[in-house]
C-alpha cells in the first residue's frame, strides 16, 4: 500500500468541513473525501450507495446541519460517518465505500488499495 497525503489534520474539524482528493477508482477518475467525526478521521470515495453520483452539496460540504450523518445531497441518503453505512433513504443497508486513512505528525494520508488508487496524471 502506498500512502499519498490528502491534506494538514487542522483542515477537517469535526463535523464540518471534509476535504476532497482525486482517485482513480475502477480504471475512472473520481473523488475521495475525508471527514473528521468524534475526534478520528474517516474517508470514503465520493459516491452515493445508491447511483453513483458525487455526495456533497458544495464542494467538501458531505455533512447535514446536525454533523452526525453525511448526507447525499441528491437522493438524501445518510450515512453514519464512522462506517460508512447507509442508515436512512433510498440505499438503506449499503455502504461507502471506506479509504484506508491513517494521521500522524499533523497530517492526514490515504492508503490505496486494489481498487482505489492514486489520480492518474
């Protein structure tokens, strides 16, 4: 596995804000994302459970108003942001797809795997 930095850990804070990174998933370009929620950093690839459309409303905006659950901005899908499972709407029972993440020395890093992997230049 080989680590790539997404971005410094004081950029996802709790709740808020995630922080988007390019991926190649299955041979296609697409997105990851980071979010922090109970102190630990989560991330997952940017794709909704049930179709496979980008999650966020804005751009790193993943969370709803309360910052328990990352919400879908187009079928209002809400995922728990600890595991990535699909707890409410149209996909209720699946999961994100999880990012291996790892931080230390005030950063975050993601782990590629066999099917998420760096962004092709």
């Amino acid at each position: 596995m080989h680590e790539i930095l997404i971005c410094p850990s004081s950029d996802v804070e709790e709740g808020g804000k995630g922080v988007r990174f390019p991926v190649t998933a299955g041979g296609d370009d697409a997105t990851g994302f980071v979010v922090r929620f109970e102190g630990v950093a989560h991330a997952y690839l940017n794709r909704c459970a049930h179709v496979p459309v980008e999650l966020d409303w804005a751009p790193g905006e993943f969370f709803e108003s309360s910052g328990l659950y990352i919400m879908c901005a187009t079928h209002g899908a809400i995922y728990t942001p600890d595991t990535g499972y699909c707890s409410g709407g149209p996909c209720r029972g699946s999961n994100l797809r999880k990012i291996g993440v790892s931080e230390r020395d005030g950063n975050i890093f993601w782990c590629s795997d066999d099917y998420v992997k760096p962004a092709i230049a």
